[in-house]
C-alpha cells in the first residue's frame, strides 16, 4: 500500500497541486482504505473494490454528519487515486467514477461592501505602513491570492507611465497570467518602491527570512479589519475584486483570465445575488 501512495502523492504534485492538497488526499484515501479493510475483513486489494463499495463509503461520511462539500472532496480524491491505478494499467477500471457527487448548495462568496471597503481603506491609509497599503492594493484591486502576492518578485511588477501589470507565474495549478494594474495600484507601489531598501533583495514583499508568509499577510489585514469593524480575509478582498468587475458589466471571461480561474462555473458564482443586492432590490418596493 505505501508504494501506492508514493506513486499517487508523485502523480498528485507532478500534476500541479499543492503539497497541503495532496497532503489531504493522502490522508483520504488512507482513510478509505481503513474503513474498506474494516469492512470486507480482508487486506486492501484495490481490484476489489467496487462501485457499491465506493458509494457505501458515500453513505458512511454522511452519516457521520460530514458537510456535503466535504463528503464531495473525499470522492474527488478517490476517484484520482483511482484513475491514477488505472493509468498505472494497476486496474481495469475505476470503481469510482460512477459514483454521484452529494447535491450542495452552494452559497455566494462573501465579499465587501463598498461600506467595508472605505473603512478598511482608511484604517490602511491611516495606521498602516507603504508595504500594507500596497499589499491591500494588489489584493483590493488586482484579485491576487495571497500565495501569489507573497511570491512576487521585483522583476514581476512592470509600472509604466500609463499601465503596468504584475506577472503571476506561481497561479493555482502553476498557471502564467499577466494582471494589468489600474492606475490607484501603480501609484500605490510606486511610493512603496520608493520606500523598498535595495538590500531587501528580489522579493516584492519581503519577510524576516525570505518573502513574507501568507499568514503574515492574514495577521496585518485582521488587524486593520479589527481596528475598521470589518471581518476581512485576503481571499474576501479577491471575492470583493471579482464581484465588482461582474457589477461593472465586464464579461464572465475577462474575469475568469484576471482572476485565473480554470472554470467559468467558478466566476458564474460573482452573478448570483449577495445580501446587499437583495436588500436593494427589496428597497425599490419601499413606500417610504
């Protein structure tokens, strides 16, 4: 079993995943196993499993109570693990692949208000440094996530005098994207570049030892998000980004690119309506 799983956590990160991504689908399909050789009373044979195998496993998380988005990621992850037997000609067929996701419903992402966004932005503005103010910016007005802003090199901004860009070449599944950068990011980063000391060396945003870690990032911004009243996450400034691009009328695709989204379902999720947009659309019927 653990050269199966060498060979699957190979496949995993030559594909592009991340090493927490494999690192949980490891832990799925180990999972799996112990629960099927609990249940047959035999040792793991992968030819033996079976569809009905597979989508009693279904049954058993949900009736441990599990969330239908996590009952969904534990079939994600043994159905590759299938797939990937079977590319190893290890099996004839992929027991999984038959077996139905569990329906979820799937809320709208949580973004800002253009409220939130101004408190956030003076409590930035006020209390925080040239590096924070350029790190909100590229977050706020770029829709970067936050592993890929903490990666960014010098050599990856590219400030004109009327356009600029920043090139993501550490994207989700290690895709290349070049970001245009409005003109309120190039003021921004030009005045936290002016700052920058030349011995901080090639990263953007530099940390104690190397670049600055995501959680580093998470800290700052909970701070501002504390002293503003605003819950605000790295990843909700990139919801706020995506959500205003869809409000302003720009298509599904253009967002889809800037955004590096691999699948235009996953921008579709910016046109269903927030809270926000239902209380305006309620207010319209208002007598007063």
């Amino acid at each position: 079993m653990s050269d199966w799983l060498s060979g699957f956590e190979v496949s995993c990160l030559h594909r592009g995943l991340s090493s927490s991504s494999v690192k949980a689908y490891l832990g799925v399909v180990r999972r799996f196993v112990a629960w099927w050789e609990e249940s047959s009373g035999e040792a793991f044979d992968p030819r033996a499993v079976t569809s009905l195998d597979v989508a009693d496993y279904r049954r058993y998380l949900q009736g441990r109570g599990l969330k239908p988005a996590t009952v969904n990621f534990n079939l994600e992850a043994i159905k590759s693990f299938f797939r990937w037997l079977k590319e190893e000609q290890a099996l004839p067929d992929n027991p999984a692949e038959g077996v139905k996701k569990v329906p979820e419903a799937r809320p709208s992402p949580r973004w800002l208000t253009r409220r939130e966004v101004g408190l956030l932005a003076r409590a930035v503005q006020r209390y925080g440094t040239a590096k924070d103010k350029a790190l909100f910016a590229l977050l706020l007005h770029a829709g970067l996530r936050v592993s890929e802003t903490v990666s960014l090199r010098l050599e990856d901004v590219v400030i004109r005098e009327r356009s600029g860009f920043v090139r993501v070449g550490y994207g989700k599944g290690g895709k290349y994207r070049e970001v245009p950068l409005n003109s309120t990011v190039r003021r921004i980063l030009k005045e936290y570049l002016a700052e920058l000391p030349p011995q901080e060396g090639e990263w953007l945003f530099p940390g104690r030892r190397g670049p600055m870690t995501p959680r580093a990032v998470q800290k700052r911004l909970k701070l501002f998000g504390r002293i503003a009243g605003v819950e605000v996450t790295p990843h909700k400034l990139r919801h706020t980004f995506c959500k205003w691009l869809v409000d302003a009328g720009e298509s599904l695709d253009k967002v889809a690119l800037l955004a590096g989204h691999a699948r235009l379902d996953t921008t579709a999720v910016y046109t269903r309506p927030g809270r926000t947009d239902l209380e305006r659309a309620v207010e319209k019927l208002s007598w007063e």
